[in-house]
C-alpha cells in the first residue's frame, strides 16, 4: 500500500475536517495493518486520528461510512461517557469522510488516556474484554441490524464458507490438496454442524442483530490508569450478524494458549478457565440475550473456530491469495491451530456440545 504522502499533502486532507484548530503535528499511530492511521495534534492541543480507508476493506464506502455514523450516532444516546464511544469528526463541507486521490479519509475524535492491551493478557483483562464486547452487543439491541450494509456480504455465513471450500478443493489451483488430506477430512466430517447456527438464523430462530465481527482483545480502549474498558473500536465490520460469532471469535483468539500461527501444535489448547470468565462478563453485559441465545454461545466459539480453519485451509489451496503469508505454508499452520482448538472443545460436550 502506498503510505508515503508528504506531511504538507495529510496537512492539506486534515485541514478539509472541522477540526477545532489547525493542525500542528501528524504522525504515524498505532499497529493496524489495514488502514493507515496518523495522529493529529492542532494548535488547541486537541488530538484527533486521521485515517486512510483501505480499498481492501469495501467498494461501498458511502455504505461503510453510514454503517459507522449511524452506529456510533446510536451508542451516543445510550452513552454517558464521551469516552465510551468513536466520534466521527466531519469535513467542513458536512461528510464523514474525505474522497481524495490519495484515498478516501475519515477523522474521529481521540479517545485521551487509553490504552490498547495485547494478549496475553491476565484474566480479569481478558474477563473485563467479555464485559465490553457483550456491553456493545446489548447496547445496540434496539438498533434496526437489518438498516445496516452488509460490508462483507456472509461474513460468518458458515455454509458459506464452506462452499468456498469446496470451491478451492475443486479448483485445487496450488495443486495442495494431497498434502492436506487429514485437515480436509477433520473439515468436511463437521461441515453440516457446522451450518446449524446459519440454519436457526435463516428459519428465524436466533435474532439478528448488530454485531463487531471482529471481537479481538486489541480492538478494545481500557482506561490507562484503571484498565476499565472504555470503547469499542475497529467498527469496519460492525454488520448485522449473529452474537454467536462476536462471543466465538473472543475465545478463539483470546482463550487459546499459544498464537494462531503457532508450529507446535503441543502449544496449543483451549483455555478453559479463561473461557468460562470471558463468558461470565459477557452474559452480565448482555441481558438481553435470548435463553436459546445464550445455551448456544459455547457452540458460537465451536462453529467460528471450524469456520476459521476452512477459512485457512481455502486459502492454502488457493495458492494464499487472502491472508497475508510470511512462509509458505503459513495458511496451513493457522489451519492446524484452529482445527486443534476445535478438537479441545470436543473434548467437552458438556460444554461445547450442541
Ligand atoms: C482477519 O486482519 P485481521 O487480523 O483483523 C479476518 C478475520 C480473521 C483474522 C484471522 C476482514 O482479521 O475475520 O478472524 O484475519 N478479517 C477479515 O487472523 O477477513
Ligand atoms: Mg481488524
């Protein structure tokens, strides 16, 4: 991605934004690697962070930046702490973002005294990180989901998914697929459990709502003094969905003991202590949740955590084209990870059974 606009060029795209003053610094922030992100100071000493848009995420980025308004718009009525909300800052001519030949920009007001907090992390982090993602789930029950674009149409459509798999394994475009033939198997021998949650949504069964998608511990602001969660953020892919997923994702990248690029597959278990706290905060933070809802959270993190191994495995046999790859059978690395993870569950039908 090109990153190197001159600092007169950001100058010029800050300056179209209804900033409180003008401004005096911008740097680079921060560690995504989809967006590029640089931190604004004006004159006023007031802080904002300006922020590219990646193509990669959507076309539709009048949809994406409406998504964002009208969530964000919401959270603010029910929000006493300005803290506990991204506030988007508009241009001076009234837009949420900026369309420019250098891409398409956006501003939001600088959330003072946060801190963004890596795993590992303790376990009242962890816990205090379910207390959050279920907060934002409840908070946003009212909100009409299905007025909101779908930015990545079947995001965590599980049958989806898997027929891109079947897709790859068709196609076989990297000529893999003899190598992967236990993965494959493991796969396709969950595949049609794997579909039921899709199932109960389509029959109407468990409610659609608005949901993160993306519910990793970094996408959460804690206070830096008290590390109390304080926002939510990386709203790119708040759709309407299933919580399932939201709760499911949490476990699989924050309840597992080693990385999700981890080689050594003696390294990587579920957690279940750490499950069961992150499912504590989030059912205190989530009322609202259905009694059907919340027996079907454990099979939440069972079903995206098998929707992320054929996600990996896809994109192995297709020759790596999504995922960013430091090695060449990085792909499948992750795939085992989550395929191990998946046998852990299983080893619990008390919990995980469904
Ligand atoms: C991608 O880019 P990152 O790490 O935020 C993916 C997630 C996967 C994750 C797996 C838009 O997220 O769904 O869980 O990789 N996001 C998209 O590492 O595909
Ligand atoms: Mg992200």
């Amino acid at each position: 991605m090109n990153t190197l606009l001159t600092n007169e060029k950001q100058a010029q795209i800050a300056e179209r934004f209804d900033l409180d003053s003008p401004a005096v610094r911008i740097e680079p922030f921060g560690t995504g690697h989809i967006n590029e992100t640089l931190l604004v100071t004006t004159q006023k000493n007031t802080r904002y962070i300006l922020q590219r848009i990646s193509p990669l995420l959507t076309k539709d980025v009048d949809g994406l930046m409406k998504n964002i308004r009208a969530v964000t718009d919401f959270l603010e009525t029910r929000i006493s702490d300005p803290r506990g909300v991204m506030r988007l800052i508009p241009t001076k001519d009234g837009h949420s973002y900026a369309a420019d030949p250098s891409g398409n920009w956006r501003v939001y007001a600088y959330i003072e005294n946060s801190v963004c907090l890596l795993p590992p992390q303790d376990e009242t982090v962890f816990c205090k990180s379910g207390i959050a993602f279920g907060h934002f789930v409840d908070l946003l029950k009212d909100f009409p989901a299905e007025t909101l674009l779908e930015t990545i149409p079947d995001f965590h459509n599980t049958p989806f998914r898997f027929r891109q798999f079947h897709d790859a394994l068709r196609e076989d475009r990297a000529g893999r697929k003899k190598e992967v033939r236990k993965e494959i198997e493991f796969l396709l021998a969950r595949e049609k459990k794997a579909g039921r949650l899709q199932h109960l949504r389509d029959a109407g069964e468990l409610p659609v709502r608005v949901t993160h998608n993306d519910t990793k511990l970094d996408n959460i602001l804690f206070d830096r003094e008290t590390l109390e969660p304080l926002c939510v953020i990386d709203l790119d892919t708040v759709m309407p969905g299933l919580v399932h997923y939201d709760f499911g994702d949490s476990i699989r990248s924050g309840a597992a003991t080693a990385p999700e690029d981890e080689k050594d597959l003696d390294k990587v278990a579920l957690n279940l202590h750490l499950f069961e706290i992150y499912r504590e905060g989030f059912l205190k933070a989530c009322p609202s949740l259905t009694l059907l809802e919340t027996e079907l959270l454990p099979a939440g993190a069972w079903t995206i955590t098998v929707e992320q191994g054929a996600r990996f495995l896809t994109d192995y046999l297709n020759g790596d084209p999504y995922y960013h790859t430091a090695y060449p059978d990085h792909n499948l690395v992750r795939c085992r990870t989550q395929l191990k993870l998946v046998s852990d569950m299983e080893k619990h039908p008390e919990i995980f059974g469904f």
